[in-house]
C-alpha cells in the first residue's frame, strides 16, 4: 500500500458512500442549465452532471446518485448535518462560508458574477441607472449582502423585495412586483427563460461581484475532500488534453505520459485515493470532459446559450486551470 492510501484508509464518508452503493449530492431545487427536473423526473444539468461524474468515479456507474434538492437557506446545515454527501449546488466560495459551518469548496466549476436583470422597455444601459429601484432578490444568499453593498457604494437607494426561494423572485419580478431582478449572471441566463415573455428582459452588461462557484464537502476527511476536487480536476484535464466521451476509447491506448496518466493505463493515482484507477475514464467515459458538460447544459446551442467567457480552458482565453495529474 502507498503513503497516499494508508494516511487515506480511515475516510468515514467514502467508507459510508461505498456501503450504501449510491452517492447523496444536494442540488438546486430548479435552476435550467444547472439542476432541473423534468416532468418525467429525469434530472439535468451542469451541477447534476458534477454528482454523476463522482459517482463515476466512485463506482463505474454515473446512475449511482441521489440528488436532493435543497433551498438556499437549508444547504449548507444540510451537508453539515450529514444529510448529504456533496453539494453541487450553484454555491458562492466565500471565507465565512467555509468557517461558520465547517465545509470546505474544493476548487471553482462555475466562474460567475452578480448582475441584473430590467425590461427591456426601461432602456436602462447600466446598474448605475437603478437610483431608487425595486429590485428582486432572494434570501439566504451572498446575493442580498452584494446588491446592499453596491448601492451604498454608489449613493443610490433601492428598495428590496426578497424571497425566500428563486421561483418566488422570478414570480415576483414577473408580476411587476419589482423593477429589476439581481442574481448570479448564469441564474440570470436561466431564469429569463421562465418569464412570460423572455425576448423583452435584456442583462445588464454591469457585473458587481466575484461569484466563484463550486462543489462543498465537510472539511474533516480528507479522503473524501480529494475525491470530489479531483473529478473536478480530472474533467478540466481531459478537455484540455483532447480526451472526450467520444475519444475514450483511442485515449485508453494512448502512449502520452500525461494521458496514460489521466486514463489510469499508467500509475495508481486512483487506488492512492481509494478509488480503481480507471477512474477518471470513467468519469469522461460517462458523463465527459469539462468542455462537453458546459456546452451540454450552458452553451451555444442550448436555450441558455451562456458564453464561456472565464469558464475556457487557460490555455483558450479563460482561466479554467487543474493541477496535473502525476
């Protein structure tokens, strides 16, 4: 056994997950593009996609999975409580985050920013138009403490009509309760797509925060903590190294260092974290490479149709970027 698998034998959470045959993720209760249920009950989406990629990981099987969906206000206490595993959940990493509940985000998935969201019919260019303004915002998200503080920046006054769940906001914005919506600039993308009329809402180009989003586990095993960062690290490797759903097969006989690595042909990577070493080709096997997932569920050719901007590779324009597998 390597010095890797025996500081890793002890992991309470990968042990548990192993036994129960299934992995528990806590996910966005309806958000298109990141966690959505059909009418048929068939979940999709970039967060969901996360879940099944662990799963993959962890038993060859992305079906392996519970997803649970969970508000904002009850997810952190949620995987605190240990009522789930994993959140997958379109969360902001922030400090106090990480030490009022004892959780750890192990890496950022999703590069976001807050903005807003106004008809069409105001023809305002700019958040810095908003003096006065009624604007839409849910609770229990970091979402409130930005909009107070951008205002004040600036000398204007707003007045907050907050919900507890983004369904409420998006009724209440619709309705004409308030004048603006604010959210993450990705929840800003989906939500247009559930109003009456989505043509006639435009975003504002404004961007008023950093919203570094990611996947959070509870920060006392360790193991586990590496299991779920290098999915995440596995998938960001695959795509810039070429490796897709479509190519695993070629990549399995590959002689590249770096891809025999990735695809578990060569090392025991996956065995040192409690995992078979063909992990990570089972993840892009089944689920796929971090590029595949966000133009799956977010890009071009889906109603989203949210740029990559921040979310491409390093290497392409953004700053997308994964420690090296070796």
């Amino acid at each position: 056994m390597t010095v890797g698998a025996s500081a890793f034998a002890s992991s309470p959470t990968l042990a548990e997950v192993k036994a129960r045959g299934s992995l528990i993720c806590g996910v966005n209760e309806g958000l298109p593009g990141f966690s959505f249920v059909d009418q048929r009950g068939i979940w999709t989406g970039f967060d969901v996609d996360f879940c099944r990629a662990i799963a993959a990981a962890i038993f060859g099987d992305p079906n392996k999975v519970k997803l649970v969906p969970l508000s904002a206000d009850a997810r952190f206490q949620a995987l605190r409580d240990g009522k789930i595993d994993v959140l997958s959940r379109n969360s902001t990493w922030t400090m106090g985050r990480e030490a009022d509940f004892g959780l750890t985000f192990v890496g950022i998935t999703y590069y976001d920013g807050q903005g807003f969201m106004a008809p069409r019919a105001m023809r305002i260019n700019s958040a810095l138009e908003l003096d006065g303004a009624k604007v839409c915002v849910q609770s229990g998200t970091t979402t409130i403490d930005n909009l107070a503080d951008f205002f004040t920046s600036n000398g204007m006054t707003l007045q907050e009509v907050v919900s507890s769940s983004t369904d409420q906001a998006v009724k209440n914005y619709d309705a004409g309760q308030c004048s603006v919506l604010t959210s993450d600039l990705s929840q800003l993308y989906a939500l247009r797509q559930r109003l009456s009329n989505p043509r006639d809402h435009v975003i504002l180009p404004d961007v008023i925060s950093k919203e570094p989003l990611g996947p959070v586990v509870r920060d006392s095993d360790l193991q586990w903590i590496s299991v779920v960062k290098w999915t995440y690290f596995a998938m960001v490797n695959a795509e810039e190294l070429g490796v897709s759903s479509k190519t695993i097969n070629q990549a399995l006989k590959s002689q590249k260092p770096q891809v025999m690595r990735l695809v578990g042909t060569s090392g025991d990577f996956g065995e040192q974290i409690g995992l078979s070493n063909d992990w990570a080709a089972n993840i892009v096997r089944y689920v796929g490479n971090y590029g595949e997932v966000f133009e799956r569920n977010l890009g071009s050719k889906t109603q989203l149709a949210i740029p990559r901007g921040l979310n491409q590779l390093w290497n392409s324009g953004g700053i997308q970027y994964a420690p090296p597998i070796r």
